[in-house]
C-alpha cells in the first residue's frame, strides 16, 4: 500500500516539461542541407523524435519516474541538435553544422545513436549497417556542401561583397 501510494504521489512531481515547442519552418534543417527521401526516411524513424520539436510522447512518458527520463533525454538531444531549429541552433554557423554532422556519423557508426534504450522500446529505430553507411555518406556530402558554401561566404566578404 505504501509503494502504491508514493507510485501515486510520484506522478504529481514536476519535471522536464513534455512539450513540441514551435520552430519557424525556415529553421528547419531541410532550409540548409538537402535530405533526400530515403535520408528522411531514416531520420524520422531513428533520430527525429528526440532531435526535433515533433517529439511523439508515448503513454510511458506520461508514467513516473519513466517520464522524467524520457522528458530530460529529449530536452538533452534538442539542446545537442535539433532538426526543427536547426539554422537557430547546429546551422547557425556553418564550420558547427559540419561539426554536428561528422559529430552524428561518428555516434551512428559506434551505436551511441540511436539510444541503446531508445532502440530497446522502438525497435523500428535500429540502423542496419547499410542505414549507417548511407547516413555517414549523406552527412560526409552536406558537410562538404556547407564547406565550400562558408569557403563562398568568406571570398565574397573578403572581396567586399
């Protein structure tokens, strides 16, 4: 009876709030780098639901102590990198946004990304090793893109453009 009742009172302890906060569309990480279909694919099953503002809360995360730590890994993987606020954020500066990326590919390929546990309770996230070599490429290409883009950006400042 007592375990049910501090189960109960648990619920009432305010944490992390569970919230899909708003991101103009033009911050988006669509707005800077290219994501081709099947990259998409991928993102959306493995990475969007922590890395964006489309966060889907699934009913566990409604259930404490399960909802603090569902709500704080969320607000951690936005505070890294969120695609929904991506040009505010990782996209900001160029040099960072390549970072970030390398950064990602590098996490993806060890399997620090996804989550061990977020991959244990949404199975569907598990990237195969073609999923990872196709990830690291696309990564390893927009990186590259946004290189030569910041390579662009500071001839034309040097030129007085």
């Amino acid at each position: 009876m007592a375990v049910a009742g501090v189960f109960v009172v648990l619920q009432a302890v305010p944490v992390f709030p569970r919230t899909n906060p708003v991101a103009p569309a033009t911050a988006a990480l669509r707005n800077q780098v290219e994501v081709p279909e099947e990259m998409d694919k991928i993102l959306q099953r493995s990475c969007w639901n922590c890395h964006s503002n489309d966060t889907k809360w699934p009913w566990y995360s409604r259930v404490a102590p399960v909802s603090w730590l569902i709500a704080k890994d969320v607000e951690k993987a936005r505070e890294v990198m969120n695609f929904s606020s991506w040009t505010e954020q990782a996209g900001k500066k160029l040099q960072l946004a390549v970072g970030m990326l390398a950064a990602s590919c590098a996490d993806v390929t060890v399997g620090r990304m996804p989550k061990p546990e977020y991959v244990f309770l949404h199975s569907e996230a598990m990237l195969n090793d073609a999923d990872k070599k196709d990830f690291c490429g696309w990564t390893q290409r927009e990186g590259k893109k946004l290189l030569v883009l910041k390579r662009k950006l500071a001839a034309a400042a040097a030129n007085g453009q």
